[in-house]
C-alpha cells in the first residue's frame, strides 16, 4: 500500500503442482525440449538470471500472486494467505499454499524453507529483507506502483512476472484482454449516456473513534482505469507518487460535486465506514451523491492494487454501478 515447460514426463506432476497445467514440450523425435534460461531486469535495474523459468515461486506482494496465479503457476507461499483471500477474489489460492508471514514483515526462514527458484516482491519491500531472501534464493523486484503511469506499470509487473516463469505469451494475452475490456466498459458507459460524468473512487477505515477516508486520485489504478472508462474524477486533489491516494475526512467530501460515489469495502476485514459509521453523519447525509442515492459499494475482493484480473472485476462493477 502484488509455467514452465516440463521438462519430462515425470516432472509434470510436480510442476502441476505449483500451477502449471500445460503438457511437456517435445521435439519433433518425441524427445523432451529442455527448458531454456532465463534473464530478467527487474525495477532496480538488476538482471535476474535463471537456469530455467521458476516453477517454485513465493509471492511477497498480493498483486504479484494475483499475477502468479492468473498466468498459470500456482505459487508456494505467499505473505498473509488470510488477507489475500479476504481481498482478492480474482486468483484464488490452493490449499496448499504456504503463508510466509506478513506483507513488509515475512519471515525468511519460512521462505528459505520453501527452497523456491525464485522470490518475487515490490519496491515496497525493505532493502535489508530483500538481501537476507538473496542469499538463499534469486529475487525478482517490480516496482510496486506508479502515479505517472498507473496501467503501464500494471501491464509491465506481468510481464516481468510472465518473463521470469516462462509465460510471457499468456501475459501478452492478459494485458490484450484487459484492453478489450476496457474497451467494451468505455462503450457500455457512452452508450447509457453516461460518458464524461463523475466519479469519486475511495475506501475508508476507522481507528478509535476517528474515521480516515483515502481518496483515488487521477494518478491511481483504479481512478486511471475509470478515466479510461470515459468517467471524471470529481476529486481533483494529488495523490502519492506511487499508489496515487490521498488522505481526507468525511469534510473533506464537501468539495466534491454530485456523480457517482465508488467504494470498496470489506464485511470480514475492517467493516463499511460509508455504509455503518457514516450513516448518520450529519455532514455525510447531506453531501450531494448521497443525496441522490449515487453511493455504490462495490462487490467484496475486488483487490484495488491488482493486476488485471482484478482491475476486470473493478471495471465490470462500475460499469453496473454507473449504468444501473
């Protein structure tokens, strides 16, 4: 705030076990293909050289898993398997999966344990961690977000991963079938006639007593995929340089106009601040998307900081949300 070619016939069982469902590759004498190395440059600029794409992968970061898990390979241990499942539903996870700790505290002896081929996290990671997991596995590190450019960067963290586990077409595939689905939203949306309205995309929590609202600017996954919808982001304000979120309260609301107001909440995972504590607030009450019954909780595990499985499940939700 996250594949590969068998090499023979007994190795596919497995390599089904981490994911891959594709049968091994042969040559034209019905002899196996041997898998091919690897060299990746990961957001430090760092090659990553693997003797063959990584077939035992540890996820570190949700968007990563999602990632994983969407281009075939199943990884075998991932930070805070409970959170994940709570908040994504895109990728789901086999039982079989390992949690490895927390996301930013994972312990790297349950990772060394899992003896991967490769260790994949973001920019978010601690420096210090990271060099404790090199020394007994390589890691590959995706710069875990960017304001500037919030969907290329999405687009090129599957890559990466895709490269790293030998799936780089699939993740061509993803990313073209992320593009058509933006492109099918986008007419859905001019076609109800709802092109160039508002929007306001937030989630919100509350500790003690005091709620804190953050905001999905311009500069966000989610408010650039809405952008790409043909919606307006009502709130104007900037985000951080990596995530594109703002902080506010519920005065905070009071500058933004009327139009659609988006939120993810989860039932399991910290509640529904607009929907229960804000209900009755007096500010609240009288903001004018609220008013005009504009307020849209989007489905639960609609992962916001995902890749595109994720980010389909969000377009699919505000086109409904926006068009209804």
């Amino acid at each position: 705030m996250r594949r590969v070619t068998a090499l023979a016939a007994g190795l596919l069982l497995a390599l089904t076990a981490c994911g891959s469902s594709e049968p091994a590759a042969t040559e034209s004498d019905g002899s196996p293909v041997a898998a091919q190395p690897v060299s990746v440059t990961d957001a430090r600029n760092k090659k990553i050289d693997l003797p063959k794409p990584a077939a035992k992968v540890v996820g570190l970061e949700w968007g990563v898993v999602e990632n994983l898990i969407t281009l075939g390979v199943m990884p075998v241990g991932v930070a805070d398997v409970k959170g994940y499942t709570t908040w994504v539903t895109a990728a789901k996870l086999d039982a079989s999966v390992k949690d490895v700790g927390t996301r930013g505290e994972s312990s790297v002896d349950a990772i060394v344990a899992l003896n991967p081929d490769l260790v994949i996290t973001t920019t978010d990671e601690s420096a210090s961690t990271i060099a404790q997991l090199e020394k007994a596995a390589p890691v590959l590190v995706v710069r875990g977000a960017d304001a500037k450019n919030a969907i290329p960067q999405m687009k090129k963290n599957l890559e990466l991963v895709g490269a790293s586990i030998g799936k780089a077409k699939e993740a061509t595939e993803a990313n073209a079938a992320f593009d058509q689905a933006v492109a099918e939203g986008k007419k859905k949306i001019a076609d109800a006639g709802k092109a160039g309205e508002g929007f306001t995309m937030a989630d919100g929590y509350k500790q003690g007593s005091t709620i804190s609202i953050r905001m999905f600017t311009k500069g966000s996954l989610l408010g650039a995929v809405a952008g790409e919808l043909g919606l307006k982001n009502n709130w104007t304000g900037e985000g951080d340089p990596d995530y594109g979120l703002a902080q506010t309260d519920v005065e905070g609301l009071t500058k933004l106009g009327d139009g659609s107001f988006l939120y993810i909440a989860s039932t399991s995972d910290g509640g529904d601040v607009f929907g229960g504590d804000l209900a009755k607030n007096a500010i609240w009450k009288n903001l004018p998307f609220v008013k005009s019954g504009s307020v849209h909780r989007l489905p639960d595990g609609i992962w916001m900081f995902g890749g595109p499985k994720s980010t389909e499940q969000f377009i699919d939700a505000t086109v409904q949300a926006v068009t209804s």
